[in-house]
C-alpha cells in the first residue's frame, strides 16, 4: 500500500515537473519560473500559512527554549528552495518518491511465502 501511494505521488510530481518546464520552453517572456513563484501564483495564502505553521510547531528551535538557538528550517533551508526553479524541484521530488517506492518494493518481496509440498 505504501509503495502504490509514494508511486503515485512520484507520478504526480513527474507530470507536474513535466507540465512547468513544457510552459517554460513554450514561455518566450521570461526565464524559468521560481517554486515560490509559482506556488504564489497557485495559492497566495499557502506560503504564509506554511511559514507559520513551520516556526511555530515544526522547527526545534522554536519548540525547545532551551536549546536557545534562533529557527533555522524555513529561512535559510526552505526560503533558498522556493528561489529555485520549479520544475527542477518537482521533478527531483518525484524522483525521489520513486525511488523510495522501489525501496519498499525490497521489503515486500522478503516476506513472501513459499508454497512447496515438502514444507520447505
């Protein structure tokens, strides 16, 4: 079940990699068009809400006090990520996925049972 979804999702990142670089071949305007950029264009409100949602609840930093260091997860990790461009980004990230799907694929076929009349 884990591999049939991390292979959609690769699949559905492929296809959407695929779909920004074909607009920004057949672009004649501009050069490549940024991740933040583009996720802007599609949902303005996402990128805030992200951002929130990362500094407060996700970075350690922000939930541990004690280790007294400043939030380092959306500022130099993921606001450099959304200056790069898009298509590359999602292409990558469907690679990934599917390569991890063929990891699971791995674990699968060790667990599968042999049928023989002897018992072995």
């Amino acid at each position: 079940m884990i591999r049939l979804i991390l292979r959609l999702l690769a699949a559905a990142f492929l296809l959407l990699g695929s779909w920004v670089m074909f607009g920004d071949i057949t672009n004649d305007d501009s050069a490549s068009v940024m991740l933040g950029q583009y996720l802007y264009e599609r949902a303005p409100e996402f990128l805030q809400m992200a951002e929130a949602v990362i500094d407060r609840y996700i970075d350690p930093c922000s939930l541990i006090i004690a280790l007294g260091c400043s939030p380092f997860i959306w500022h130099p990790v993921i606001s450099s990520l959304l200056l790069w461009p898009a298509a590359i980004v999602f292409l990558i990230m469907g690679g990934a996925f599917l390569l991890l799907s063929r990891l699971f694929s791995g674990f699968h076929s060790r667990r599968k049972r042999s049928y023989h009349r002897d018992g072995r």
